[in-house]
C-alpha cells in the first residue's frame, strides 16, 4: 500500500500522487499511459477549463485548473522516467521565459503600452527563434498544428499580416468571401444530391469549402473578433435554443421527432422570439 500525502495544498503532493500512480503499486490505467495516449485529455482538459472560465464559473475553474496541472505533472513524470526532464526542469524553462520576455519587469527597459510589450514580446521571441531553429518549410509562421482549425486560421492570418501580407479592410475581406462562396456554388451548380458529384467535384469541393472558412476567419479577425470565440458562443446558443423546443414539445405532449420541417421551423422561431425577449 502507497502512502497517501497529507500535505494537499503543495506542489509536491501532486508529484508524490502522480509518481505513485506510475509506480510499481500504481494505477494499471496510469502506468499504461504515453505522451501520445494522453494527447486528447490534454485538449479535453484545455477546452473544459475554457468552458469553465466563459461560464464565470470559479468553482469549476479551480477543479478544470487543476485537471490541467495533473496533465503537466504526468507529462512530466513520464519525461523523467526517459530521462528526458523533469518538472523542476519545466518549472525552470518557464520562469526563465517569463523573466527573459519581461524585461520592463525584471530588468532596465521601459515600457509605456500594451501594445509597446507585445511588440517587445514578439521581438524576444524572434531573437530565441533565430537560437532554435525550427524545419520552416513544413511550419513557416510556426503556428501550433494542434490548434483546432478555426483558431490556426486566425492565428496564421495574424502572423502574415506582420510581414504585410494581408488585406487592408474588412471590406476587402467581404469581397473575397463572397467569391469563396461563389466557387463552392459553382461546384455545385444547383445540384442537391451530393453523392452525383464525381470524385474529382467531391474533392474540390473539400478544398472550396476549407478556403471559404478559412476567408471567414479572416473576416472574423479584421472584424476585430477572434473566430472560435465567436463560435463556440454560437453553438451554446443553438444547443440551449434547441433544448427549448425539446421542452416546448415536453410541455405540449408533442414527439419532436414526428413533427413536420414547417412545425419545428415555427418551434424553432418562438423559441428565438422568447430566448430574445
């Protein structure tokens, strides 16, 4: 039997509780684990504290922090056991970073914006880029490949517009956003029955379509909107305006799934009408 830590409010509880659950009496699940294994709960966890914070939820927060923190302590216990790193080694490479990228806090330099640090802050990460040197022609702008794609779109649309590679207005963007959608139209041409399309229009029409959401996120951006944002609002709002109807058809003993298209439409706009009073 592994002793179990008293001293919970530590950083050091963590790692004795993760080390014994990769331990010769720990957890089957646990030892089992590999960093690529543990990838998606690392993007779970992320996305559930994101939720957490959107929702002004502090309880949840603290609870979605700390699932967060465990996924850093395994990682880094599973480094350690290939001699990789350790957390300390984590812990040291961050506060380094976060000194070296501040040095209007720690150091002489001034700075009087937010916008003059984050300035300063891509200047500093540029000079540490030109120290370790990363394969540029798979990942020129060095944008995360695991970012969920709307937001990479944003993020690589910020990035070219540092080197002048953008366009000037919205407008600009509207314009071009309108011709994506015309080239998924044209595709299409009025066709409902998808599966007629040949193999060739099926995969042009994969790639208009990504170039029309990836024109949308840039809309978003010089919108002053950052796109994932946006949707993940837009999709809680349909999923609570969804469950409305449900519990409107509960209410009025009706079976959503038997209604007709026009009855749900109608549903679907008294519950707009009531979610906007």
């Amino acid at each position: 039997m592994v002793t179990t830590p008293t001293h919970l409010k530590s950083m050091d509880a963590l790692i004795d509780i993760v080390a014994a659950l990769r331990g010769p009496q720990g957890c089957p699940w646990d030892k089992d684990q590999t960093h690529q294994s543990l990838t998606p709960f690392a993007i779970e966890e992320t996305f559930e504290l994101v939720e957490a914070i959107e929702a002004l939820n502090d309880s949840a927060m603290k609870e979605e922090l700390g699932d967060v923190l465990f996924q850093v302590a395994l990682h880094s216990q599973l480094a350690e056991e290939r001699k990789a790193f350790t957390i300390e080694d984590v812990l040291e490479t961050l506060n380094t970073k976060m000194i070296r990228r501040h040095p209007h806090v720690f150091g002489n330099e001034t700075t009087h914006s937010k916008e003059e640090v984050l300035t300063q802050w891509e200047i500093i990460k540029s000079k540490e880029k030109l120290l370790t040197p990363i394969q540029t022609s798979e990942n020129p702008l060095n944008v995360p490949v695991g970012l969920p794609s709307l937001q990479r779109s944003y993020k690589i649309g910020q990035k070219t517009n540092k080197t002048g590679f953008d366009w000037s207005t919205a407008s600009e963007v509207k314009i071009k956003l309108l011709e994506e959608l015309e080239e998924v139209n044209e595709i299409l041409q009025g066709q409902e029955d998808l599966a007629s399309l040949s193999q060739e229009d099926q995969q042009h029409l994969e790639e208009e379509v990504g170039d029309l959401l990836f024109t949308v996120a840039q809309y978003a951006r010089h919108l002053g909107l950052e796109p994932e944002s946006s949707l993940r609002k837009a999709n809680k709002k349909f999923e609570r305006r969804y469950a409305m109807m449900l519990d409107l058809c509960k209410i009025n003993k009706k079976n959503f799934n038997q209604l007709t298209a026009s009855e749900k439409e109608d549903l679907w706009k008294k519950v707009k009408e009531k979610n906007q009073s």
